[in-house]
C-alpha cells in the first residue's frame, strides 16, 4: 500500500519532465502557422507555461491531489469532465470484452487442456497462432465491412445516448471483434497454467484418491490455475478503463482511447496529464485487488 | 358554429402575415467530419470542421453569393454593402434591424435584437489576451487604436471592452465603423469570416464566461440542441431567423447552378429541419455509412477509396446508378515544400544557390505525387496561389515548375554541384579543381505519419536520381513547427488554405518581414516586399493582377518553394439530397440544402 506513494510521485516527475523537455511547446501549436512572438507569449502566460519550473510542478501535483487538472487546452472543455464522459462509452464495450473473453478463455482452456495432445487439441492450437498472426486492424476492417456493410447484421458504426441501444445494437460487433482478437493468445496462455497444474503431484494424488476427472478438473486443476489467470486479468484490467484506439476510432465510439490519441496529437497536456496519473492510480488500486484477491483464491497466500 | 365563423376571417388573416413554409422537420440532413470539433466561440478556433460549424449558428455582416463564380460578397446582416471611403481606410456598415439571437437564457427571457455594438464587441473579442486567438493576426495592426488597446490588455491581462477604439465603434444602434492604418481592400472578405467578424451577443459572453464555446448562441439559420464532443452534433432551425429566401447569380453557362436555383429559388431558408453531423474519423466507416445510405453527403471522399468512387475521375457506375453525383472542385488551398533560405546549403540568394533550389524544383516529380500519393485527386500547382482566389490564372504556366530531371541534372553540373568524391552524391561547388571535396545532404522534415510515406519516397527516388542525397527528420508535427518557426529545418512540406479569396492570403507567407511567422522559408527579397506592399493597397483588377504576375515572377526565380499540389475535393450526394455546390471559401452552406423526401422514400423502399 505504502509503495503507492513513491511510485505515484515518480510517475508525476516523469510525466512532467517529458512533457518538458521532449513535448512540443504548446503556445506554437494553440497559435496556429501564423503568429508573432507576442501572441505565442500571452499564450504562454494564459496556460501558465511561462512559469519556473518548480512552479509548475507544484501547480500539477495540486492538482493530482485535487483531482481537478483544469480545462483542455485545445477544446477548453473540463478535463473531469472528459474523463467522467469518455469513460462511460470505453466501460461499455471494454467490460463485456473482458468478461466475456476471461470466461470463455477459461471455459475453452480447461477443455483443451483436459484433451491435451489430441488432434482437437493441436487443431485449436493452431487456429490460435493462426488468429494471434493476424492484425487487430485486419480483423476489424475486414469484420465491419462483412458484418457491417455486407451481412447488415450490424451498423457499420456509430453511438447513440441510451445505453442500452449502445449495449445491444453498436457495441456487439466491436466486442465480438475484439473478442475475436483476445481470446486466441489468453486461451494459449491459459492452458499452459491448466497443463502445469495438470502434471503437479496433488493433482496425480487426487486421480489416485478416486476423485472423477471433472472433479479434479474443476476443483483442483481450476482453483490452483485461477491464481497466474487472475494475475494475467490484473494486468489487462486497466487498459479495460482507456479503451481500444482503434476499436473507438473505426466505430465512433467516443471513448477515453480515442480522446487520448487526440490529446497526444494536440499537444494537450492538462488532458495526457490527467490521464496517465489516473491510468497510474488505476494500476496500482488494481494491483492492490488482485493481491486481496490472491487470499481469496488460495487461503494459502499470505498478506506479510 | 357561429364562433368558427367569427374566427375563420381571423385565422386567414394571420395564415396570410404567417412567414413562408419553414424547415420541414421531417427532412434530416445528416453527414460526417473527419476530423473532432473543437468549440464553437468564433474567436477561439481556427479549425476547419469548428468554423464549418459556427458559420451555420452566428452571422457576418457580409456573406457570398452560393451560387455565382466567380465569388461574389453580398450583405449578410447589413443593410447594403460596406460604405468604403478615404481611401478604402474607412468602413461604414449598417445592420438591417429586426434581426433577432436565439433564444438563451442569458437574454432573460427578453428577444435580442442585433445592433452595431454587438459586432463592435465581437471585433474586440478577438484582441482579448484571454481568448488567445488564432485569427488575430489579421487584424493585429489594422484598426486604428486597436493595437493600444492590445498592449494595454496585454500588460494587464484583460481587455476593457469598454474601451472606446478610434478605428472601431458603433455611431448608432444600426451603425458601425471600422478605421484602417493604411488601405486594405481584402477588409471586406473579413467582413464574411465567420471566425473574425461573426456576431457574439455580450451578454451571452458574459454570461458563460470560459463555456461560450459550449453555447453558441447567435443570429444565424441554425441552433447547436445536442452536443457529444468529439462524437455527434445535432443541430435545429433557429425559431427565430429572419425571412431569407433561397437566391443567387449562377453564371449563364454554369447549367448545374442553374438547375439548383430553378430547382430551389424562393424557398424558404433553412429548408431542411434538422442536421445531424457526426464525426468519423477513419475512412473506412465514413465511406461505408455513406454507401449504406447511413448519411446523406460524403464530405471530401477518402483518398483511400478514390479509387472506387471515382475511377479515372469519373463517378463510379453503380454509384451513379444509384444516382450519387458528384462535385469535384480545386481546394483554394496549396501545398509546398519550403526551403529555409538562412540555411548555409539550400538558403541564400546567390547564383549557385539559386541554381541548387531551381534544380531541386525541376527534379521533384509532382505528378508521380497526385497519382500514386494522392490518387489523382489534386492538380499541379504552378504558382503560389490557390485556385478560386483573386489572382489566381488557371492557364499560368511556367518551365520553372515542370519536371525535368535532365535540366535539373545539367543546372547542377552547370554549378559546379558535382560528384567529385565518387560516393555517388553530388558535392558543393569548389572555387578551385584542387579544393578538398565538401560533401552535402539535404534534411527534409516530415511526420511519422502514413499519408506521409508515400510523399517521402517519391522525393527521395526523385533526388537520388538527380545525385542530391536526400535524408529524413521524423516529427511530430507541433515540433516540427516549433523548429520551423526557430528557423531551424532546411525543408518541410506544409499544406495552406486561404482564409479569404485573395491572392494576398498566399502571398502572405513569402513576404520578408513575416519571417518566422506566416513565412516559413524566411523568403526576403526587398522587390517582392515592395510589390506585396504595393498590392495590398490597390482593389482588385488589372493592375492588382499585373503586379501579383511580377511577384509570382520572383517567387519562381528565386524558388524559395517548391510548388505542390491544389488538393481536389471530391463530395457525394445521395439521390435526395439537392442543392449542395463547394463554395471556395464560404463555411454555412446548411441552409441551402434541401431533402427530396419523395426521392428518399423510394429510396428507403
């Protein structure tokens, strides 16, 4: 808990020092292509960037503690209020993806693992290094002209203001798609913890006890993979929070992802800012869950 | 029975003051940016797709004809056009009364009509330290007494809005007037920019102080009633603007601008009741919905699907068998590659160095560019001036901007830039046969970008086969512009559209002392300043035309660019949608579109 603190002032050192010293200046790029030395100096002086500094980093780490990083330099909009709106749209397609794709990896997983080395095995196998060879924007463009434009099973993109439409008619084949992408690699992955578990000596001892193999399976074999899955899933989860770029993009999804690129693109520092120090504060109440999570999991694991 | 016959005088009386049929709500035009908004106070934003927008909800006193070419101003709020007097120094305007804002809360329930002081605080708005406007410039040493002001707001970080400018202030509730330094007869396209003359109510300002963009209120055709940054923008007919009918002076052989206005003259304006605009920003999913018949326009059709939509630049088949059609028109707009003419190797006004940029210019190949890069959608520029602008000559022609990488061979050779270290790149000139060989590569700035590969490779196969060794620095734009402005890259390509009509707004970036700014290279040549200076006092005509020749002259001389492309815009429109024709430079062109609901709904069958 404690190292969340020197791990958040060394993330807002970095960021301010990058922006710094390798961001461009943003006075240049608000000014436009033609400017005078005045103009880019009272856009200077408006922004605060003709301050020491010290001054400045003590302006941003108010802020991180405030929880208020001012208005977006480029659209003027609040940068609360760019997170708390793009959140909503990325959480609507990112949650279903993570769920749906951790249950059916796992689901898939324990079964190949359960019929390792069979030829269903190897066949799945290798449709998985198949779809991990393949380009998540192949996948998308492909699927949105097929599904979309060819098939109409679904619009070719868009977002509306009920969630529930959202939900049911434009996030679908985004999901799908980016299901279509993550569930290849975590199922490889997963079943290489099931067929670690699988060759442990407790596993051999409960087939010798009598136990059924869907017992040993689903009881044994699962509980013990669940710890290496849940730290996988832990690592995955605050990305779940940002968004897919390009899924938001190809799908005018209006999501944090997207905002992110626009930002970085548009020199936007109060909004890049904001964003990595909630993607850090993210990481790292993430990290803490999953550790909680461990005990949970295994009685075993201790918290000293 | 007796009461409806008491009443039935009554309601024929008030159907005949009724105003025209308005907006039809049922027509629904709806199309896609490619790129996000950013806000919708004029004098914040320089953005395209923002000042598409405001130019749809706020009113410049001037506007264009939306049908004559040549371009043609025309008043907008004003009664008639500007009284130009003393020189063409001072501008009388007068607002025609009885122009209303939308409704707002800031107005206190009270209707809001549009006086003078309502463009004169707008002016000032732009001066505001505050705002930190883009489009200052263009004002910024222009109006009498402004400038003061500016400095003293600068000092003290606020404008005075009441502060009363020699040069800029209202004489009556109708009347206002604009006092220039010195003559400058591109002020009247000002006039109809949204982004530097579009009417802000003060009260409205004030009102939501940091938010103004969030709420556009103004005189406008149309209304902002959703907003989803970033995402979809819907937008409704003002209740309360003016009686404006559908109008224009298409040329007598301009048959596709005769046809709309036989089509659509006399109808009421806005004639659709709603726009929906979205933003997409990727390719595929804009040309996708539009061929799903998920948008009714296709603004600008994707390089990348040119190919399918206009082969040989001609409207696909079975798009006109749907009945698409289609309007190609030249962007008043250009791209080059400037040269930093303080850089020791490609800089300077000597002979030779003269001869090193003249020869760069004949060995790019331009047209491998439109075709392979662009996909045919732009042409060749041969001067510095966009197609559309005042000034512009469609038949200029010139041997200095044609590729020829024979003569740009022999011209090097002809100056001594030869390979004298046999690594295979040409040398800088020695004075002497004996001098030690002084080797030179040229470093050209670029982003990291896709669109911006296949540009890169057509310059460096083009300077390999002319000897120059070509190399790279990789960018991201806002640094790159910040070098630029530093002086500090020998090249980079940069693309320009004209906020105004004029020739001046090209030329604007070769004279001397907007080195640093507007002029990238840091061109300063005392004739061309002189000429520039001499141009901007003049009016449009024969004159103006002949000195703008002569500067175009030098510029080619001394090649302080080498000239790209004017980049064509391709825009669709489904079988429904009527009226739509790209204007040059004018930014509202909702109103004047219209949606054939019998054509839609054989459509939607």
């Amino acid at each position: 808990m404690w190292q969340m603190i020197p791990t958040l002032a060394g993330v807002i050192l970095l960021i301010f020092f990058l922006f710094n010293w390798v961001g461009g200046d943003p006075a240049q790029v608000l000014a436009g292509k033609i400017s005078n030395p005045e103009q880019i100096a009272n856009i200077r002086k408006q922004l605060g960037v003709d301050q020491p500094y010290w001054y400045q980093l003590w302006v941003f780490v108010q802020q991180v503690f405030t929880f208020d990083f001012g208005r977006s330099w480029s659209t003027n909009e609040e940068v609360s209020r760019i997170l708390l709106t793009r959140v909503g749209p990325t959480l609507t397609i990112m949650v279903p993806v993570l769920v749906i794709e951790t249950v059916l990896a796992v689901a898939l997983a324990v079964m190949v693992a359960y019929v390792r080395g069979s030829l269903t095995d190897r066949t799945i196998m290798v449709i998985c290094t198949t779809a991990m060879s393949i380009s998540f924007l192949v996948y998308i463009i492909f699927g949105q002209w097929l599904f979309g434009f060819i098939l109409g099973w679904f619009p070719v993109q868009g977002w509306s203001e009920s969630y529930w439409r959202n939900l049911t008619h434009y996030a679908p084949l985004p999901i799908m798609l980016a299901i279509f992408v993550g569930l290849a690699p975590a199922l490889r992955l997963y079943r290489s913890f099931f067929l670690e578990e699988i060759n442990q000596d407790y596993v051999r001892t409960a087939r010798a006890k009598g136990l059924p193999e869907k017992t040993v399976m689903m009881k044994h074999v699962l509980r013990n993979a669940l710890i290496p899955i849940l730290t996988n899933v832990g690592i995955y989860l605050p990305s779940v929070f940002v968004g897919s770029f390009l899924l938001e993009v190809f799908f005018s999804i209006p999501g944090l992802g997207r905002e992110i690129v626009t930002a970085v693109n548009r020199s936007d520092f109060p909004v890049i800012k904001a964003v990595t120090v909630y993607l850090a504060v993210l990481t790292m109440i993430v990290n803490l869950l999953v550790d909680v999570m461990y005990k949970l999991v295994d009685p075993r694991v201790s918290f000293k | 029975m007796k009461l409806a016959s008491l009443l039935a005088p009554l309601a024929v009386a008030l159907a005949a003051t009724a105003p025209a049929a308005a907006a039809d709500n049922a027509k629904v035009f709806r199309y896609a940016f490619e790129v996000a908004e950013t806000g919708f106070d004029p004098v914040e934003i320089s953005d395209l797709y923002s000042s598409n927008v405001i130019a749809n909800i706020f009113d410049t006193p001037l506007t264009y004809d939306y049908l004559a070419r040549p371009i043609k101003l025309v008043p907008n709020t004003l009664a008639a056009m500007p009284e130009i007097t003393e020189n063409g120094t001072l501008f009388t305007m007068r607002v025609k009364p009885g122009i209303y804002f939308a409704d707002d809360p800031a107005f206190q329930g009270k209707k809001r009509e549009l006086t003078a002081e309502d463009y004169v605080y707008s002016i000032k708005r732009l001066f505001d330290p505050k705002k930190r406007s883009p489009n200052l410039y263009l004002f910024e040493g222009q109006i009498a007494g402004m400038d003061e002001i500016l400095a003293a707001a600068r000092k003290a970080n606020r404008l005075d809005y009441d502060a009363v400018a020699e040069g800029l202030r209202a004489l009556d509730r109708y009347t206002f007037q604009i006092r220039l330094k010195q003559p400058n007869y591109n002020f009247l396209y000002y006039l109809a920019y949204c982004n530097l003359t579009c009417a802000v109510a003060r009260e409205v300002a004030e009102h939501y102080g940091d938010r103004t963009a969030e709420h556009p209120v103004g005189t406008g055709p149309f209304r902002l009633t959703f907003w989803k940054r970033s995402s979809k923008m819907v937008f409704e007919p003002n209740p309360g603007y003016r009686e404006d009918y559908y109008n224009g002076t298409p040329a007598p052989d301009d048959a596709k601008g005769q046809a709309i206005l036989a089509k659509l003259k006399g109808k009421r304006l806005p004639m659709v009741g709603r726009v929906e605009v979205y933003v997409i920003e990727e390719p595929q999913p804009r040309w996708l919905a539009f061929l799903n018949n998920e948008m009714d326009f296709l603004e600008r059709v994707p390089n990348e699907f040119a190919n399918v939509a206009t082969p040989n630049n001609e409207l696909a088949p079975n798009l006109k068998k749907r009945g698409v059609t289609m309007e190609r028109t030249p962007g008043m707009e250009l791209t080059y590659s400037y040269f930093g003419m303080k850089d020791p190797v490609v800089g300077g006004y000597e002979p030779e160095k003269v001869a090193l940029r003249r020869a760069i210019v004949l060995g790019q190949d331009v047209g491998a560019e439109i075709r392979i890069a662009r996909k045919n959608q732009a042409i060749v520029a041969h001067g510095p001036i966009g197609p559309g602008a005042l000034g512009y000559d469609p038949d200029f022609r010139s041997t200095a901007t044609e590729y020829d990488p024979a003569k740009a061979k022999a011209l090097l050779d002809m100056y001594g830039y030869l390979d004298c270290n046999g690594d295979g790149w040409r040398d800088l000139p020695r004075k002497d046969a004996g001098d030690e060989c002084k080797p030179f590569s040229i470093e050209y700035a670029s982003a990291p970008s896709a669109t911006q590969k296949p540009l890169d490779e057509n310059w460096k196969k083009n300077m390999d086969a002319i000897g120059i060794n070509l190399t790279f620095k990789k960018a991201k734009w806002p640094d790159l512009l910040k070098e630029s402005k530093a002086g500090k890259l020998q090249m980079w390509g940069l693309g320009w559209s004209a906020a105004y009509p004029d020739a001046d707004a090209f030329f604007v970036m070769l004279y001397g002392p907007n080195g640093g700014q507007a002029n990238h290279s840091r061109f300063n040549q005392p004739e061309f300043d002189r000429l520039y200076e001499q141009a901007r006092r003049l009016p449009d005509g024969p004159e103006r035309n002949a000195i703008y020749r002569e500067m175009n002259r030098l510029f080619l001389v001394y090649a302080p660019w080498r000239l790209g492309v004017h980049r064509i815009y391709t825009d669709l429109s489904q079988p429904w949608t009527v009226g739509f024709r790209r204007h040059p430079v004018m930014r509202g062109f909702w109103k004047y579109v219209d949606i054939d609901q019998p054509v839609l709904a054989t459509a939607s069958r």
